[in-house]
C-alpha cells in the first residue's frame, strides 16, 4: 500500500510562493512545485499552484499550521519564517487519492479565490 492517499491542490500568492516552495522541499518535494501560474486579471500572474499526491502526515503538518500535529518538529533546514507564511498565504485543498479528480479539485480550488491558469508562455 503507498503512504501517499491524499490528491492535494495548492497555491499561494506570487510573493509567497518560494516561501512556500521551500516548505515542501523541506518536506521532501523536490523541485519547483508551484510550476502553474495562476492569475487574477488574465494578464498578470498573480499566484502560482500545482497539484500532486501527498502523505497523510503532509497533509496533517498543512492542517495544523502555524502548529505541528503533536510530536512533530520543524523539519531540519526548514525555516520558521517559511513555516509561518505558509500557514499565512497556502491554499489548498484535499482529498482521497482514489476518488478525486486531478483537474476538478484544481479548478474549483482556482475558482473559488477567483483565479485562472495564465496559459501564455509570453506572460511570465
């Protein structure tokens, strides 16, 4: 059985964002995981998300922010600063990996906060 059962849709703000990167790469995620942009206006990118599959202690770690589930400590490397404002600006939403749909969580979790994926590479 794979530990990862949650399908989680996310973004943050644009200034917030590396911020927030850094928080899943302290938790394992390597990379650029905020690769979507996002926008509120059609033209400027506003926010930038994604979507993967995730732990159930990830997902409980992103529930309990600012805090961290009992017994837990801030990862090593990670920041509190980093910590804190991903409590503050992340979005994000979550479900079972078996009966969530990738695209539906992502765009209604976009919808919701009034955004639209910028497809224009020239926009960036």
């Amino acid at each position: 059985m794979t530990l990862y059962t949650f399908r989680v849709a996310f973004l943050a703000p644009i200034a917030q964002a590396e911020a927030c990167n850094r928080v899943a790469n302290a938790f394992g995620r390597e990379g650029d995981n905020f690769s979507v942009l996002l926008s509120s206006d059609g033209e400027t990118v506003t926010h930038r998300g994604g979507s993967t599959i995730e732990t159930e202690a990830f997902v409980a770690a992103l529930s309990s922010a600012p805090a961290f589930p009992e017994g837990w400590d801030l990862p090593p490397g990670l920041a509190e600063v980093d910590w804190q404002v991903t409590a503050d600006h992340l979005l994000f939403a979550f479900g079972a990996v078996e009966t969530t749909d990738t695209s539906s969580q992502f765009n209604a979790l976009i919808a919701a906060h009034g955004l639209a994926v910028i497809s224009n590479p020239d926009i960036a």
